[in-house]
C-alpha cells in the first residue's frame, strides 16, 4: 500500500513538471511590394524622301545605301525601349518607279536603314499614303512583313486588318497603338476599298479606341494633321485633342507640317491628362527653308504601377534635332545627308549646310536653339 502511494505521488510530481508544448504564434504574413514597370519612349517626325535623297545615295554608292544619314542618332534610338517614326512617304520600292514631289515612291533600302537606325514603330499614313495608288499600299506593308518586330500603322490590306487591334509590349506593359491621316492629297481611295488608309473622323478614331479600351494598358495614337509651316496647332488638332484626352489615351504624337510645334499637357475628363506632341517636323528631308531643317526628338517614360496597374507619362524632354546636308550635285553624289540631335551639332558643321548660300548664311547652331526656344514652351525640358 505504501509503494502504490508513493508510486502515485512520483506520477503526481513528475506530471507538475511537464511543460506544455508552446504554440509559435504565426509571424506576418510578408507581402511582397510588385515593383512597378516603366518603359521608354523616343518619337521622330517625318522621314520625307525628296528625290535628291536617293539620287544622291546611287549616284555616290551605286546602289541605294541610306544607314549612313540616320548614324549620328542611331545609337540614342537604340537606348530606347520604343522607338517611333513618321514614314512620310510610301515605300513601294524600285519596281514602281521612284519619284519625289509631288507624288512620292522611295526605295525598300529607306525602310532597311530605318530598321537598323532601331526604329520599331513605323506611323505609315500620311497625305501621301496614295501616291502610288493602291500598288504604293500594298508594297509598303509587302516590305515591313519582313521585319516582323516592327509595328506599322496607317495603311491595311483587308477591312479585317483595318478593324483589328495592333500592340507593342514591353517591359509588362502592353500598349495599344492606332495612326491616322487627315486626307491622301486629293488622290481618291479606290471605292470599297477605303480601309487602305486610315483617314480619320470623330466617329472613327472614338470606335477604334473604344475597340481597344480593356485590352491593353495605355493607348497611344499617331495624327498626321494640322496645317503645313505653321509653327501652332490650329483648332482642328486642340479639338480632337481634347476629345481623346476625355477617352483615355495618354500620348498622342503629331505630324505633318514639316515644322516643330509645342507639346503640352491636355487635361480630359476625370483629370486624366494626355500628353500632345503636336508636331515633330522633319526628321529627314531635302526641302528649301530654313525652318524645316528643324525638327525635333520627344522623349517620355510610361509608368505602370505595379500594385494599380495605373499609367502614368513622366520623364519627358524635347531634343530638337538638325536636318542637315552639304552643298553639291546630287545626280553626281556630292551631298552628305546626315541627322543630327542639336546637343551633338557643331557650328562647324553649320558652316557647310547646302542652305546657307540660299538663305543668308542663317544656318547657325545657335540659329536652331532661338527658333526651338520661340516656338516650344517652357512646359518641357528642351535639351540642346
């Protein structure tokens, strides 16, 4: 009796000292912050092959040979995560007869020194989208098929084409891109076949955002419009402007005058706000006043917020840029073509633009700054 006492008293003691197990109390969970996403951006304005363009080139290298003019800015386009250019006249190539103003055919070897220059958005309608009529259209979009990477828009093959939606996509971001003309010069589209051209209208360019909305995360738009040498947007761009602005679209990159005119902020309903590159001028050209060797290179950022998806257009400059070629004959190879950005052009060099004979000796650098500074705004940075 007595050891089944104390052998009840051992159990006693030793469950009093057996502790209980202790339950983690679980930490945190720990929420990983998604970074955002942020892509970049570079635009250009028209690449207008005058005649003495390529005249010069096969004169100078027997063949059509165009990579040396875009080479002082080809490596500033490469950094870029997206690069965009304004194909002003058709490319439909040596089998349709080259010919410049005032009803265009440039060579397949532009487009060739485009693509390596790092181009990859490609706006193809303008007003002279049908200067080669329909065969102009259908060699063209024949040409870039070989530069599957490349996006062009503006011109289509089908109505099936013309309604379906094109992208870019980088970095996470998928972007949602439309180009349009105002008109093709007088030069009627073929009846029936009007989705050749992407002409636009109100009605037109508000059914193809609405087509494009949910299906993307930005949408940016490409306008050849506005009045040609005039240095301001007149109501029609302020207009249409605004109306896209109330729809959503963040960027919209201008076109067609041959000279520069402001950027600027367009504030749409719900505050969203729209960035307006009303025109970039010439990225390349051999016209005859001074004010259309001056063109400029817009630059921006696209941001996604990686927790809200929201887009925001940050980061952006203005770097004007130089059309500049050399005194000489062309039908005997004697010109240099080259484009410039103005931080990298030299007063040297200013000295020998073909111009200068022609209109006074005005072509300075310090000519190209004034003329930047009086028409842009102080909205931007302007990197000169």
């Amino acid at each position: 009796m007595k050891k089944l006492k104390l052998l009840l008293c051992f159990m006693l003691l030793a469950g009093c000292s057996i502790k209980s197990p202790q339950i983690d109390e679980p930490d945190d969970p720990i929420v990983e912050e998604k970074e955002d996403s942020v892509v970049s951006f570079l635009a250009v304005g028209d690449n207008l092959i005058h005649g003495g363009i390529f005249m010069n080139a096969y004169a100078k290298y027997g063949e059509y040979e165009f990579n040396d003019i875009y080479e002082p800015i080809a490596d500033f386009v490469q950094s870029k995560d997206i690069a965009y250019i304004n194909q002003e006249t058709i490319l439909g190539g040596t089998q349709l007869g080259l010919s410049h103003y005032p009803q265009f055919n440039s060579p397949w070897e532009i487009g060739e020194a485009v693509a390596n220059a790092g181009f990859d958005w490609i706006a193809s309608s303008s007003n002279h989208s049908m200067d080669k009529y329909e065969a102009g259209i259908l060699n063209t979009l024949e040409f870039w098929d070989q530069y599957p990477n490349i996006v062009t828009t503006g011109l289509n093959r089908s109505e099936e084409e013309r309604n379906s939606n094109k992208y870019i996509e980088r970095n996470g971001v998928k972007f949602g891109v439309l180009g349009y003309t105002y008109g093709t010069n007088g030069i009627p589209i073929p009846s029936g076949k009007e989705y050749l051209v992407n002409v636009y209208s109100k009605e037109r360019i508000q059914q193809d955002i609405e087509r494009l909305k949910g299906t993307c995360d930005s949408i940016i738009v490409s306008m050849h419009w506005g009045e040609e040498y005039s240095t301001y947007p007149n109501s029609e761009q302020q207009e249409l402007a605004k109306m896209m602005a109330d729809m959503g679209v963040d960027v919209i990159i201008g076109e067609h005058p041959h000279v520069i005119q402001p950027m600027e902020w367009v504030e749409g309903e719900n505050g969203h706000r729209t960035l307006v590159i009303y025109s970039l001028g010439n990225f390349l050209s051999s016209q005859d006043q001074a004010l259309t060797m001056l063109g400029g290179c817009a630059t921006f950022d696209i941001r996604k917020n990686g927790e809200t998806n929201e887009i925001t257009v940050e980061n952006v400059k203005w770097y004007p840029i130089v059309n500049h070629f050399t005194a000489g004959d062309y039908t005997k190879g004697e010109r240099i073509y080259r484009t410039y950005l103005l931080k990298d052009y030299t007063d040297e060099l200013a000295k020998v633009h073909g111009l200068n004979p022609r209109v006074n000796n005005v072509m300075t650098r310090q000519y190209f700054i004034d003329k930047t500074l009086e028409i842009m705004n102080d909205e931007f940075e302007i990197v000169y």
